[in-house]
C-alpha cells in the first residue's frame, strides 16, 4: 500500500473518528486515505479553527483529536491553536504536509522549518522521512500526547513520502497505567490533613477526570472539608454541593479568598501554573499547601508547595479518604459564612432588567435555560469573567473555557465540536463581537454539517476586557473601539437565523426558541460593561471580609 494509506490505518488504529482540517496539494494522497476510510473529515474555512476543534476533541474525549494541515502558510495559522492545546493540556495530534524532501523542484516556495516552529510548543515534533517508520512514529506520536500531562504533538509528512510503497503495518496498542503516589507522600498528606484546622480543597484543571470527579466528591463528603475550584476547574465536583464555596476568578480579593487567606492548608488537586493562579501562597504567613498532580510542582515565586503527592490523582485521593479520620478540631464555620456571604453577593440572580443586558443577567437566564449536563463554550472576553465567577457548573466539562493561553477565537469553534462529540446535547457558544470575528467563517462549517447549535454575541463594538483595564489604569480611551456588521444579516448570510435582543425581558423567550429549534441559532446581546467598574472594582475595592 501507499505511505499515505498505511498512515490512515494507524490512524484509524489508534481510535481516531475525526479529523478536522483544511487540506492542501501535498496533503491529496493523505486525502485520497482518509476518504476510503472509516474516519469523518471535518473541513473547516480556517487551519486555526481545526486546531481548536482537534484539541476541544481531546479535551471533551480525553483521547487525542487530530487535526491536518498543509505546509507554509497552513502551518503556521495552526501554531494558536497548537499553544492552545499545549497550555490547556489538551491531546491533539497535528499533522502537517511538506514537499517533496528527496526530490524537490520548487526551491524554497512556501517553505519555513515547521517542526523547528512546532517544537517549542508541543510535546514532539518529527518529520517522516521513511515509510516503514509511519507506524511507529504515528503511536509514539498519540502515546505522548495521551501521557500526563496532556497535550499537542505534531508529525510532518512530506508529499513524496505520502505515495512510497510500503509493507508496514500498525502497531499493537497496549494499555499503560498511570504511576501512583508513594505511600509515604499519602501518609504524609493524611497526617498534614488531619492536624490542620481550616483545610481547604482547590480543584483545578488536572482534576477533570471522571474517576477524579467521583473520588473527590466520595472525599468532600466522607471530610466535610469545603473546596474551591479554578476556571478550569468548574464542574469537576457538581456546583451545587453544599461544601461548595466558588470559583477563584480573579487574583486577588475577591469574596472567594477571604476563605482562601483564612485556610492554614490548601489541598491542591489538580491545579498548576499554567492556568492564571488565585493567589494561594504567600512566604511566611504559616500556610501549608499540599499539591497533587500526575507531575511534580513547578516551584517559583507564588508557589512552593510543603508536600507533593505525585501520580494518579483519582488514585491518591481515594488512598487518603481510606485512611483519613475527620477530625474534631477541623473548624469550616467561617467557610461556610463565607459561603452564605458568596451565595447572596454572587449568585443571587439580578432582579432588575436595565438594558443593554446586565452580564450577570446573562449568565443566569442561560443557566436557568438549558439542563445540567448541556454545554456552554466560552471566548475569551470580559464576559468569560462573568460565566466563571456567577455560572454554577453542575458537570465535569460542561462549562468550556480557555484560562491558560486565554485566545480569543476559540468559542464557536469548541462549540461545533462539542456538539459533534454530544449531539444529544444542548450547545451554547459565547463570544465577543471580537472573538466571533476571529472565527466566525465557521458558521459555515456548522451549517454544513447540519449542527443544532446556537451562538451568542455579546456586542460592545470593543474588546471589552482590556477597554475595562485601559480604564483601570487611568489611561485615556484609544485603541479598543471597532464597527460591527449587522450580525442578524450575516448569520442569514450563511443560512443560519438571525435575531437581536432590543430588551431584556425577551432572554428567557429568544433562548427557549432557540434552544427548542434546528439549525444554528444566533443571538446578539448587548451588554451593559458598566457593572465591571460597579461589581469588580468599586464592590471589591470596598469589600470586607466577613468575621
């Protein structure tokens, strides 16, 4: 058989179902494979967007998601979403085509060392130069980035290689498990556990597994210990639990950390520094963190942890709920009136219906309008504060949002993803006017694939977030303002239904017929930013910690 099918097979052997991407010349015989194989090709209208689709895959599968390029220009609109794949800890594999390496004609055209570009920021980068190398080369290429901590790896396979005969074969899969703590580092953590007196447990990102989501809510309730989550971490234990305190959002003083500052040990499962930190460890204020991962912690100047437990995290957690006695003196009162003061400051919903839309508004009517395990996606904006802080994630993945290369232009692109992978369930993007401009090709691509979808975009004809730091900083307005096309237009440009919100009492209705509809569903929302100044600087600057 030919290079390119032989490529396909291993593909096909290592579980692949779909590849997103946009193809070119020296990619045809690769095409040609994937056409007379079991595997849907997702074409897409940007190599960015089947970059973010690829990793939102693995992100929502926990198996790698496959996205392929062409050479030069298709290479390097991949790099965003590679990054993005890379600081998520998503799997991806991406694979990107070249000329002919043996025998090239065109000198220089559209060339740029690819794997030189890819390898900063993936987990490995290597060309093909040998057929018989395929198999091998394309399992260790999917073991990597299946193996802790997750994320993108990239194979460049060149067009003369694609078409060489070869009697390969793909190779056998085995199961690897994971590696778990070393008992002393669990006796060691029940021991620091059980002496404090105000633990805390922070979940982070690394936590998103289901058997980690069922190990720490089988802990939360054997402790009684409250916990916090990261962005990145919502929904890994349902928002709804009554230890459940919120979410770390901003840095620093928010209602969140007057817990965070009281705590004396922060169990830390699953959060590392990628994802932009809560500010959880200062020198000398006596506080202990204890930091559970697959890997170990990367120590620096807001994170020097006194203990790491290493290995399976699902693991370790149900080693230290077997050995561990809830103690007397552990004290949660000042938790949980931290709680009461976070339930009424934060997730009380908005009565009123000002308009253009209150971004809290916002976040409740979508939150009252779809079910428990329906999806949201996020751009990144001042609105992802919004969702983060005041939406309650009752689900593992099923708030999506990017906290550690926060690009814009990744929201419709997850979404159609999403949707993909759970086609029974309900699925919302929300994007900036700016985000959904980054991407916003892709409607055709949802339109095409026939996709029950609906998309929000919030219209401030700004880039919202750094308009409120530029004011945040005293500096004058320059630089953030754009014109916006007429959004109801351009969805029904592409097929797809247009609708504009002219008063807030109308969310509920628009989402309930949205969401009851076929077909992709745009809705744009004008948002009121004025409660940024109003919720995030004059209530917070102003806030006292409860007694």
């Amino acid at each position: 058989m030919k290079a390119a099918e032989l490529f396909v097979k291993c593909l096909e052997n290592e579980g692949v179902t779909h590849i997103f991407g946009l193809a070119g010349e020296e990619n045809l015989s690769l095409l040609e494979a994937i056409r007379n194989s079991h595997i849907k090709y997702i074409q897409t209208r940007h190599e960015q967007a089947a970059g973010f689709m690829a990793a939102t895959y693995g992100r929502l599968t926990g198996k790698p998601g496959v996205t392929l390029t062409t050479l030069g220009p298709g290479a390097t609109n991949l790099v965003t979403a590679i990054a993005y794949s890379k600081l998520g800890a998503m799997p991806m594999v991406a694979i990107t085509g070249q000329k002919p390496i043996k025998k090239n004609l065109q000198g220089n055209f559209q060339i740029v060392d690819v794997i030189g570009m890819m390898k900063p920021i993936t987990k490995s980068a290597v060309q093909i130069s040998y057929a018989n190398r395929i198999p091998s080369m394309v399992r260790e290429a999917f073991r990597l980035s299946g193996e802790e901590r997750l994320g993108p790896t990239h194979i460049e396979l060149p067009k003369d290689i694609a078409v060489e005969e070869t009697d390969g074969k793909p190779f056998e899969i085995n199961q690897v498990r994971r590696p778990i703590a070393e008992y002393k580092a669990i006796d060691r953590a029940v021991e620091i556990i059980e002496k404090a007196k105000f633990p805390l447990i922070l979940i982070g990102a690394g936590a998103n597994r289901k058997l980690t989501s069922k190990m720490l809510t089988e802990f939360i309730n054997k402790t009684g210990i409250p916990f916090f989550n990261t962005q990145m971490g919502k929904g890994v234990v349902d928002e709804r639990h009554e230890l459940f305190l919120g979410t770390a959002v901003l840095l620093a003083n928010d209602y969140i950390h007057c817990a965070i500052d009281r705590a004396d040990l922060i169990i830390n499962v699953g959060h590392d520094i990628i994802e932009k930190p809560p500010f959880i460890m200062q020198h000398n204020n006596g506080q202990k963190v204890i930091h559970m991962n697959f890997f170990g912690a990367e120590v620096n100047e807001i994170y020097f942890p006194q203990l790491e437990v290493v290995g399976d995290i699902a693991n370790a957690i149900w080693q230290i709920k077997e050995k561990i006695t809830k103690q007397k003196h552990w004290d949660f009162s000042y938790f949980m009136r931290v709680k009461e003061d976070i339930e009424q400051k934060v997730y009380a919903e908005l009565k009123e219906n000002s308009f253009p839309v209150p971004p809290q508004k916002l976040v409740s009517v979508i939150r009252n309008a779809i079910g428990e395990k329906d999806i949201v996606t996020l751009d990144n904006g001042m609105f992802k504060l919004w969702f983060a802080r005041n939406y309650k994630a009752y689900n593992p993945n099923t708030l999506l949002l990017d906290n550690a290369l926060a690009t814009m232009g990744a929201g419709l692109p997850s979404a159609i993803t999403a949707k993909l992978v759970s086609p029974e369930k309900k699925v919302i993007a929300v994007c900036g006017d700016g985000g959904f401009m980054m991407n916003s090709q892709e409607l055709e691509t949802a339109m095409r694939l026939d996709l029950d979808l609906v998309i929000v975009i919030i219209n401030d004809s700004g880039f919202g977030m750094i308009k409120w730091e530029q004011e945040e900083k005293g500096y004058g307005e320059f630089g953030l303002d754009h014109k916006n096309p007429d959004f109801v237009k351009y969805a029904e440009s592409y097929g797809a239904t247009g609708t504009r919100i002219t008063k807030t009492e109308d969310l509920d209705k628009v989402f309930k017929k949205a969401l009851s509809e076929k077909g992709v569903y745009v809705i744009e929302v004008p948002v009121d930013y004025s409660y940024n100044r109003k919720v995030f600087s004059e209530e917070l600057e102003n806030k006292m910690c409860i007694v």
